[in-house]
C-alpha cells in the first residue's frame, strides 16, 4: 500500500542521512520539499540529491515563515491536501526535513494534518546539536548528568533555572535574543564554558568555543545555537 | 594516516545507522566492541554487522558494570591503550556505541583518554528516545516548546522542576526509581502524558502509552525510558 515518508535528512552532510532514508528516497515516486528562499536547491534537497532516482517527481512548496498562524496553516493544509490526494492515487511520497523530523520541524504539522487520512511512517535523522557536539568530539552528557533544549526566546527566568539546574544547555534561535542570553551566561559566570555555532553543518558553518569576546551587538545568523556545558573544560 | 573513529550504531535496526557510519565501518581494519553480557554478539554488534568486511578483526572488551570507578578506570585505560596501540601501527581503529556517541555513552571515556594520543573522528548516531518519538510519530518539540533528558535517578526537586519547566521531559533509567517518579507525575496529573518504552528498538520493545494502570511494585527492564509529552494528547 502507499504511504507518506517524513525523512530527517540529518544537518547538512549527505553522509549523516540515516541507511533507511537512503532505502526510502529511492523507492517513492514523489518527493515533496520545501522551497528555498533565494531559488536554486534548498538545503534538505542538496543533501539527499546523492540518493535520488533521475525520474523522481520533485514538489518544492512554499512554507511561508511569518508570523500570521493563518497563513501558515492555509499553506500546511494545501500541501497536505496534496500529499494525500497523491498517496490515495497510488504514489508513495516522501517529505524532507533539516535535522530530526519530531525536533522542531515543521514537518510535525504536516504530519498531524496527514495522519489517519493514509499510511505514514517517519524516520529519525541526526539533529544539528548533536552533530556539532559530535564534531567538537564534546560529550552532551555523561553518566547522571542531564540536558535541557530551549529556544533563546524563552523567558528569562526558565533560561535562567535551566542554566541552573542542567550540566548541559543547548540555546536555539540565540541571535534573536542575544542581549538576553549574555547577561544570562555572563550572570552564572559560563561565557567561558559556551560554546556557539552559526550554521551547523552548512557552508558558512563558524565555531566559537568559549563567548568571552561576543558582544551584544554581534550580528549572528539566524542559525545560530549555543551550547552550555557547564561541566567540561576545553 | 591511521585514525580511530568512533560510531553511533543508532538504537537497535541496522537501517538507521548513518551512510557515514557504514561507509567507515566498511573501510577500517579492526573494531572494538564492547561484550556482551551473557555471551553471544552485543546488540551493537549486531546492528552493524551487515555492513562489515569478512576478513574485519573484531576485539570484544569487557567494560565493567560496577560502582567502583577504580575497576571501569582501570578497564576504560587498557582498552585505550590496546586502541592507541592498533592505530600507531597503522590500524584504522571503530568502537561501536548504541545510540549516539555523546549521549550518556562509555565511549566519552574512552576518547578523553584516546585524544591527543592518535587522530580521533567520531561519527553521530540516533539516541533511543529520538527514535522511540519518530516510531510514535509524536513530537519531541514544536516551535517555542523546549525538553530536558535527564536520569530518573537525579534528586526529586530536579525532577519535579523539570516536569514543571519542560514541554517534554524524557527520564532515562526509571526502573530504579519507578515510585519517585510514579510520586512525581501523579502529583503533577501527568501520568496519561507519559509512554514508558522498555527495551526501545529491541526485540523485546515494550510501549504504554499512558501510565495510569503502572503500579510502584513493576518490574521495569533496566532500559526503560519514560518520555512525558506535557502538550499531546494521544
């Protein structure tokens, strides 16, 4: 029977894609991908272009990334809308995302838009704050330590117990929030122990292992994480 | 030049390795993996073992499971040891790691004592609760949500702060604590958000969702995990 695929295609190295994704892209007959914002190929796309058919019907769609809810989910319901009518005519279709598929993908909202109407399955993909500490070779935890995710957004006060109370803290979207976060580490004395990351795993990756010099009026990427580690020395 | 890579096999099917991870497996000359318990091929093994040369050396090592950090210290160095040996002969080196290498894992031992000795790469994996929540196909985390992974042995204030912090809060380890936590959900009404997985990806799997009919007296397998989904309704 047909079915939809959700496909994590791991940060950014066509390497890191999971055998089973493998195996899956080169079975469907359908591959639905978000569309880039500046033309060309999106990120997702690049990574799995190694493993796909030469006949492999392709579907870019837009997701508009704004603020309106409305907006976005007029789009998700359309493209759901689609993916099923392809699934019910037969096809099996594959969706791809940066990452791991049920970590802050936007896949999760196609997903519950195309549940119980056909078949799904999903496959996990590496997500990019475990691969920046794999290739920093920095353990995230280790015996009874613990972590905690949160985008940067949050309030002061969870961030704030969460650097606290967790060996390990790993800070999304940092950019938007960078004052914030500063004060925060500079607060708790951890500048030192943090570690950031601009665009894991893509081109115009950058590594800073240890903030002391960032200032609050650094422009960072929009992809730019920062990783905690209260515990480790480097 | 020779080099000791260590891999995250993933959590349990030989599928979810990465591309990565296969093609180093396939290009090395020995590999070290840890023994099993009671004699036969560690699951690690067996994950990757379609993937392996015939002709490859396999050294199985004992890693002792036991309180004394004298007894795994003295282990963890002739294993390492043993490893920067083979690489400055000119062996490529892997050590297999269930889930991914810098998630509570042995490995983190071994390459703080193999670093500096002999090139190291290490190569991520899939964690078990990231594939317990692709396998559920329920969201770790979407948009501003934020999650905590920490052992059920931790103190019960941690716990209890990061149940009322957390979107999601997944417990490592519950077998040993099982009443502390039982305590802990019923007092915050979270016993239906939450799935036990025993033996996650093992032939023995085991999945509740909801934990309402879990009693203090269950016997847990050793790898339990509870995942508590504070935002889902399942």
């Amino acid at each position: 029977m047909a079915k939809f695929y959700g496909i994590g295609t791991g940060p950014g190295d066509s390497d890191l894609l999971t055998v089973k994704g493998q195996k899956v892209l080169n079975q469907v007959d359908c591959l639905y991908t978000p569309e880039p914002k500046k033309g060309g190929k999106s990120l997702a796309l690049k990574i799995v272009t190694p493993y796909l058919k030469e006949d492999l019907e392709i579907k870019q769609r837009h997701f508009p990334m704004v603020n309106t809810l409305e907006t976005k989910q007029a789009a998700w319901d359309a493209i759901a809308a689609e993916i099923i009518a392809d699934v019910q005519q037969g096809k099996n279709v594959a969706f791809i995302t940066l990452g791991d598929p049920m970590i802050y993908s936007t896949y999760a909202y196609l997903l519950e838009r195309v549940q119980g109407e056909v078949e799904t399955e999903t496959v996990a993909g590496i997500s990019s704050f475990t691969q920046i500490a794999n290739s920093l070779q920095i353990p995230l935890v280790m015996d009874d330590e613990s972590y905690a995710v949160l985008p940067a957004t949050k309030d002061e006060a969870l961030i704030k117990a969460a650097l606290e109370m967790f060996s390990t803290v790993i800070l999304m979207k940092v950019s938007v929030a960078l004052p914030k976060i500063l004060k925060l580490l500079r607060e708790q004395d951890l500048l030192e122990q943090t570690i950031l990351v601009s665009d894991a795993s893509m081109e115009t990756e950058e590594i800073t292992v240890g903030i002391q010099e960032l200032t609050e009026e650094a422009k960072l990427s929009y992809f730019s994480t920062m990783i905690v580690y209260k515990n480790r020395d480097f």
